[in-house]
C-alpha cells in the first residue's frame, strides 16, 4: 500500500522562502541563446527588473561591450569596478545599460546591476555588431503542494523549468528534510509535479 504523508503548510512556507528563485535573476537572451543573470541586492537592479520585459538594440562598442541608452533614468551607485568580468550587467551613468562579453581592466566607474552566471558562449552570442537582446524576469516557481511517498517528495509547482530549479529544489528539501536526495538525472516529471527520490522521508515527519 502507498504511504502518502501531506507536508505542512509550515514546511511549505519554509521551503518557498529558501527558494529565492527568479525574484533575483533575469534572462538575457540574444542570438537564439538565453543566459541567466543574478541581480545584485540594490534599488537600482530593482528599477530595472520593474521595467522588464525589454528588448533592445545594443550597440557595440571597443570589442569587449554592447550598451543602449534606456529612455528613464535609474538609480545609480557608481565605484570604481577596476576589473570588468565577462557576463558584468552594469549602468553607466543614470541611463546607458552595459552588457560586456570579455574581460578587462577599467579605470571607469559604473553602477553594479548584476552578472550572467555562465558567460560560456555569450562573445559568440553578442557577435561583433549591434544585436538584438531581451532582458526579462526569469519565472519564479509558485508552490501548490508538497507531499511525500515511495521515498519521494512530490512539488507540485507552475512556472518549472526542470532544468533550472529541480537540483536547487532536492538541495533545499535535502536541508529541510535532513535527507540525502538522488542525482538530478533520477528526478520525474509529471506535468506540473516533480517527483525527488530521498533516502528516508521520515526526516520530512519530524517537522510536521
């Protein structure tokens, strides 16, 4: 006979506030390719994630960065970056929006906004001319239910990416739960649930 244990609606509230997914981060997409950006914590990138979803024309600019001009100004907090990352999303000065593609060394100030986390193929994305990105929120899953059986716990969420969030999903679970979870090839999918393979569910009781 299956099992089936209902998580709490506690442990649901503790999950959905550990997740943190998509209310920081945004997708970048250009050239067929998406990439995924984390936001720092500032007024400014919350200016910006306000504005989304755009899509713009970038022009290029000393072989290394596209920017556009935005037609509202943002907040700004300018430093000395020093050293410029590939994958680097920062402002210069209240309005021009600067996505950078190699690495170097500045003696410019700019505003922090965020940073692509995986910049692996993005030079090749952004190409040597003007290019056409689009700057979006990335879907924050939404919780319905939790429950666990068969040595499972199963989400039922919207807005899921597999890919993306079911290994950050059976992380936090493993935490909450004091369980070990499977690789990420072991997780199911059933249209809008995720199945996570666990250890020992008995973890998820004691924090009923």
């Amino acid at each position: 006979m299956r099992c089936l244990t209902a998580i709490s609606s506690a442990m649901l509230a503790m999950l959905a506030a550990t997740s943190g997914l998509g209310g920081n981060q945004l997708e970048v997409k250009m050239a067929g390719k998406t990439f995924v950006a984390d936001l720092v914590e500032s007024d400014t990138a919350a200016a910006l994630l306000a504005r989304l979803p755009l899509t713009m024309t970038m022009t290029e600019l000393n072989g290394n960065e596209k920017y556009y001009y935005l037609d509202a100004v943002l907040p700004t907090h300018t430093e000395k970056v020093g050293t410029i990352q590939a994958g680097d999303i920062l402002l210069w000065g209240d309005d021009c929006l600067v996505l950078f593609y190699k690495s170097f060394s500045t003696p410019y100030s700019y505003t922090r906004i965020g940073r692509i986390a995986d910049p692996d193929g993005l030079a090749e994305a952004a190409g040597t001319g003007s290019v056409s990105v689009t700057f979006s929120r990335r879907a924050t899953p939404s919780f319905q239910d939790i429950s666990v059986y068969d040595g499972e716990a199963h989400l039922t969420v919207q807005d899921f990416d597999p890919a993306a969030h079911g290994l950050y999903f059976a992380e936090r679970i493993a935490d909450l739960a004091r369980a070990t979870p499977l690789p990420a090839a072991a997780f199911r999918r059933e249209g809008n649930t995720l199945a996570i393979p666990i250890s020992s569910p008995t973890g998820f009781f004691a924090l009923q």
